[in-house]
C-alpha cells in the first residue's frame, strides 16, 4: 500500500510538471513533440502516438510551415477524416486489450512488439473530433491502476485545449502573413490565372512552366521574434522575386515560406537558367533585421507543361496537377 502511495504522487508530481510546461507552448510542433516524449514519463508507459484530423489540410500545412516532417514521426497519424474517430468512439473511449486489425491505425508499426493493453482518448472540443491520444503499455494492467484512470481526462482536457490554441495560433499567424503580402498573389490566384493561360494556351502559348521555391534563411541572432522575421524574409524575398521577373510572368505565395511562379513561353532549358539567376540573386541579397544580418537561400522545384490537342484532362485538371508536379519535384530535391 505504502509503495502504491509512493508511486502515485510520484506520477502527480510529474503531471503537474507536465501541465505547467504544456501551458507554456504555442506552435504545433512544440506541443506533438513534448506530448509524445514526456506523457511516457508522466504515467510510465511504453507506447504513445497522436492522431489528427486534417480533412482539410490545415495541420499539414501548419507543420509545413515550420519544416517539420510528419512522415518521419511514426508516432504521429494525420487522419484524412474523422469518420475512424467517429467509429471508435460511438461507445466512447476505448480502453482494453491491443487487438491489431481494430488499432493498428492508432498504432503503426507496431508489428514487432505491440502493446498489450491501451487506451485511446477522443480529443474532443466543443463537439469537433480533433483525433485521439493513444497510450499503450506492455503491461496488461496498466490502464486498472486507479490514479491514472482519474487522472487522464484532466489532462486530456489539456491538451485538447493546447492543440485547438496552437490552431488558433496557426489562423491568426497566417492572417498576419497575409496582411503583410498583401501585393503577392496567393494559390487560389495562380490556379485561376494557371486555367486562364490554359483556356487560351492554344491560340497564343506553346507551354506553361511552374516553379515551387522553398526559402531557406539563416539569422546571426536566436533570440529574435519568429513571427516578424518570417514576415521580414517573405516581404524582402517577395519584393526580389518581382525583380528578376518579366511582366507577364506570376509570381504567387504558395504555403509556408514557399512561393510559386508561372513562367509562359518559356523553353525547359531556359527555365534551369531562370531558377538559376534567382538562386543567385536570392544569395547575393543582403539584408538586416533588428541588426542582424540576414542570409537567404532556395531549393527550386519545377516542372513544364506542353500543349497538345488530344489532351482528354480538363485545364483545371492540368493546373492542379502541375502545382503538384512542381512541389514534388521541390520535395525530392531536399530529400537527395
């Protein structure tokens, strides 16, 4: 009885350590990694993963942003729908054995050494499914020890709480971005414009070239506010792109630090040459914020599109599909 006492506010201690450091996150990122390495620590368990419904790709994008990699967290699930939420949770939260071919999706990879016992908690707010917090332990009854079980919604609750903050967060930050390129063009323009050149791409343009930036900038100073610097890099970045472009030519703010530009009539050698003249105008730029030198760099992805009168794909097809060539091609050029 006595070590059970021990042991119990010895896991108390370390939740309300928990919380108070919760509380003191902003970003997305911030929070998926502290939850997922310290929650194991909090009620001593062996397994933890996140799952998030990102239906609309919200939360990819926000990760985005800030170059984090979700593909590379196994421990984090990016839920195209909410329709699996909504399936194991009609009873409410599951709490009971590992059965593999029901939780496996809230536990990847697992084949090796899944847990024995788990307990999968709806995120729940204001009747919205954020996703779910999946614990797991090898022990098989874990989830019957009576502090943990009182304990859990509470700081469940929390952390449901911190993930819809940090979209909220995520909403004002962009609004912001978007105020500060208020002369850039955004995605929904350059599909427009991209359909537009396609309707009379016959007539008058031979192709349609697409390039996908991604700026990498270094500052001398850690302590500096991200929030206004990503604003000073994309302000100064946008403002250098428009020089080294022709009039006709869309330059467009894509997502994240990425932009876009649509180039027409252009040949594909001449396109290297384009995405070369602007990696080196990018790099010769310089630029100070709060006194600090600022340094900036690109990763170019592109990809060309020719017109051909059998084409059976709708030009709204087209459009979509290379923005998405172009990204792609951005992609595994940071992977080599």
């Amino acid at each position: 009885m006595l070590n059970k006492v021990e042991a119990d506010h010895a896991m108390l201690k370390k939740s309300r350590i928990f919380e108070v450091r919760l509380l003191e996150l902003t970003t997305l990122p911030e929070i998926i990694d502290f939850v997922l390495s310290e929650l194991k620590s909090v009620f001593n368990l062996d397994d933890v993963s996140l799952s998030l419904v990102d239906s609309s790709g919200d939360v990819s994008a926000y990760l985005n942003s800030y170059d984090y990699d979700a593909q590379q967290n196994p421990d984090l699930i990016l839920l195209e729908d909410k329709v699996i939420l909504v399936n194991e949770f009609s009873t409410g939260m599951y709490t009971g054995a590992y059965e593999a071919h029901k939780h496996e999706v809230f536990f990847p990879l697992r084949e090796e050494r899944p847990p024995a016992s788990i307990s999968i908690i709806p995120l729940n707010r204001r009747d919205q499914f954020l996703g779910a917090l999946n614990l797991g332990s090898y022990r098989t009854d874990c989830f019957f020890n009576s502090f943990i079980s009182e304990s859990l919604p509470q700081l469940v609750a929390l952390i449901t709480l911190a993930i819809e903050n940090s979209f909220q967060f995520e909403t004002l930050r962009q609004i912001q971005l978007s105020k500060s390129m208020e002369n850039v063009n955004n995605r929904q323009y350059l599909e427009k414009r991209l359909i537009e050149e396609l309707d009379r791409g016959r007539r008058s343009v031979n192709c349609v070239s697409c390039l996908v930036l991604d700026i990498v900038f270094t500052k001398a100073r850690k302590n500096t506010d991200a929030q206004k610097l990503e604003q000073f890099v994309l302000e100064s970045v946008s403002d250098l792109l428009k020089q080294q472009l022709r009039v006709n030519d869309v330059l467009s703010y894509y997502e994240g630090k990425k932009f876009a530009i649509l180039l027409m009539n252009v040949p594909d050698e001449f396109v290297v040459v384009i995405s070369q003249r602007i990696e080196k105008a990018l790099k010769a730029h310089k630029a100070t914020f709060s006194s600090q030198p600022v340094t900036f760099s690109a990763i170019i992805g592109h990809t060309s599109y020719r017109f051909k009168e059998d084409d059976s794909q709708s030009h709204q097809e087209i459009a979509l599909k290379l923005i998405d060539e172009a990204d792609t091609h951005l992609q595994s050029i940071q992977k080599d």
